[in-house]
C-alpha cells in the first residue's frame, strides 16, 4: 500500500508544474481581475442604454421575470473579455481570430436582442462566427485517443468538426440561459477549470482567457444573480459559447494528453445534456427543434417547487461536481508507468462518486419525482404545451 509520503511526492510535480507556468505568466491573474472590474462597473451603463433603445425583455410567455429588465449584458461580458485580451495575451494569429470571431458572435446575438432574428439567420451568423477561428489556425487537428494515440485529421474533416462543435456550444450555452446567473455561473466554473487545466498542459494563452472568461462572468454575476438587474441575452450566451468552445479546442483538445478528449465533455456535460434532452424531445413530439418551450432543466427545477436561486445554485454544483472529475482526472496520478496505486485511485473514485451521485440526484428530482406523481406528470406535460 502506497504511502502518504508516495502519494504527496507524486501529485508534487503536478503542483509544481501549475505553479511554476502560473509563475511566470501572473498574466492569468491579472486579466481575471480586469475582466472582473470592467464588467462590474460596465454592466449598469450597458443595461441603461439598452433600456433607452428598447431592448428589454417583458414579463410573459416563457419568461421568469416579473418586471422589465434590459437585456443586451452580453456587451459589457465582449467588453470584458476583449480589453484584458489586448493587455495581456500576445496578438498571434490564434489570438486574432478567437477576438474576430467573439465579435461577430456577440454583434449577432446583439442583433437578435435588439430587432430579433429569424432561426436560420441566427444559425448562419454562428456559422460565420465559428468559421472565423478556423481561418486563423484554431480547428481540431489531432486527437488523442485512449489506448490507440495521436491521430492527425485532415483539414477537410477538422474545420468542419471544429466548426460544428463551436455552433453546438453556442446554442447549448444559449438554451441554459434561462434563470438569473445561471449561464454566467456554468460559464465562470468553466473558464476556471479550462484556466487550470491548460496551465497544466503548459497553454498559458488558453490560460490567460479561460481567467479572463472566469473574471467576466463573476463581474457579470454582481449585476444579474436573482433578481436580475440585467441580462446578458443572446449577445452574452453566444459570445461565452463560442468563447468557451474555442478555447475547448485551442487548449485542450489539441494537445498530447490522452484524456484531454474528455475534458470539455466533463466540464461542459450540464448544458450538452441540457440541450440534447430538449432536443431530442423535440424530435419525439414533431416540435421545431428552434422554437422555445419549458422543457429546460432549469424550467423543470422550478416546477419541482425550487426558487430560482436554489435551482441556479443546484445547477452550479451539478456543474462543479463534474468539473472536480475532470481535475481529478488530470492532476491525481491514480495509474503512472503502468501501476494503479492505491490511495490515489480511492480519491479519484470518491471524486467520480460525488459527480455521479449528484447526477443521480438530478435524474431523480426531475424525472422519478414526476413519474412517481401524476400531478407533477400532467402539470409538466401542461406547462409545456402552453409554452
């Protein structure tokens, strides 16, 4: 059985080697606390002048809130993101088309919230934003498989793979905005976990704007945790979409480590989950696959009688668990050169427990609840036509 001592000695490289890339670019550092600043003090302008040219959204329909509240947040998040990108990240090419194509993603969900758009001209403004970072270099050219190794994939493949998975993750982080801080808090858990992560893959770029994304939507968080005070709208959901999903690829995916192919899908798990329900429930019923309805998680917590503070923060420690797993993943060395060592291995498995278990609470709380309960059946099944 391993000891203490063994187990302190191997995660000690691992530490260090964070430690050490955090070192030497404090940058990461540095561009989470401007982000965090200029958001927070650039939000309420924002959502003044929103509210002076109309963009506000009205209690009724599917909405949750009770009075007006400006939407168009999404500005203050670019707002945030861009200006500590051009302090503190060198402007590479890579660089270049991750700020190029964040701007086009949020000039079209600003678009949408300001005169609305029609499905298929949104999908097509996405399509231009997710092509945007692949013309500069960012788009999937390797994986690395489990037990096979690296694979190179060719352009013709990877541009279009990259391209499609930057316009899922758009969509999936817009669908989840439906409850005060809730897309702002997933989107914080994840720029942290991505900020790590990278730093431990020796990515400080990747780094330094996972921090910058993580210190936006925390400044965000100020203004529009329950009760709103503003909402980012589709301007901030596609812009942390993109963001998030082209950093998935420049940082983690494109890298050696063999669970690096993992990493997004742990981090990211809630809003893919979220969407591919929806989605496929859609489907089931003969329903427009982009026509809003209740079916959301959060919808469905809130009909389980949780406040929306309780279900937001539900969700975030959903979220939370799951990106553990994926830290736990990487930094704690359970097999190395071959041999499973014990103690490691335990607090791995612990770590995956509490992920999976807060899973199961989910399922339980959205689906055995409403299957044990007839009321809450057709109350759900109501709700939804009516949406």
């Amino acid at each position: 059985m391993m000891s203490v001592v063994a187990i302190a000695r191997d995660l000690g490289p691992t530490r260090h080697s964070v430690l050490h890339v955090l070192g030497d670019h404090l940058q990461v550092v540095w561009g989470a606390l401007v982000a965090f600043v200029v958001v927070m003090l650039l939000t309420p302008a924002v959502g003044g002048m929103a509210r002076l040219i109309g963009a506000v959204d009205t209690p009724g329909g599917r909405r949750l809130n009770l009075r007006p509240v400006p939407r168009l947040g999404g500005l203050a998040l670019f707002l945030g993101i861009f200006v500590p990108s051009l302090a503190f990240l060198p402007l590479g090419r890579e660089t270049r088309g991750l700020l190029l194509g964040a701007a086009v993603a949020v000039t079209v969900g600003a678009i949408d919230d300001f005169r609305g758009l029609r499905w298929w001209e949104k999908l097509a403004g996405q399509l231009l934003a997710a092509g945007v970072p692949t013309w500069f270099g960012i788009w999937v050219d390797r994986f690395t498989f489990p037990f096979i190794g690296i694979h190179t994939v060719p352009g013709w493949l990877g541009v279009p793979l990259t391209i499609l998975w930057i316009v899922a993750i758009m969509n999936m982080v817009n669908f989840l905005d439906g409850l005060d801080g809730l897309a702002a808090g997933v989107a914080a858990i994840a720029g942290l976990t991505f900020a790590v992560i990278a730093l431990s893959l020796a990515k400080p770029e990747a780094a330094i704007m996972s921090a910058i994304v993580f210190g936006a939507c925390v400044g965000f968080l100020r203004h529009n945790f329950y009760p709103a005070r503003i909402f980012m709208g589709d301007s901030g959901a596609l812009l942390l979409g993109f963001v998030l999903a082209a950093l998935s690829v420049q940082g983690l995916l494109k890298t050696a480590a063999t669970v690096a192919l993992f990493f997004p899908l742990l981090v990211l798990a809630v809003p893919i989950v979220d969407t591919t329900f929806v989605v496929a429930r859609r489907l089931l019923h003969g329903e427009k696959v982009f026509e809003g309805d209740q079916a959301h998680l959060h919808h469905r917590f809130l009909r389980r009688g949780f406040s929306q503070p309780r279900a937001a923060v539900t969700i975030w420690l959903w979220c939370s668990s799951l990106a553990a797993a994926a830290l736990a993943t990487r930094f704690i060395p359970f097999r190395a050169h071959g041999v499973w060592h014990t103690w490691p291995t335990v607090a791995a498995a612990a770590i995956a427990l509490v992920a999976v278990g807060f899973s199961v609470y989910v399922v339980y709380v959205l689906e055995i609840v409403k299957v044990a309960n007839p009321y809450h059946r057709r109350r759900d099944e109501r709700l939804r036509k009516s949406a």
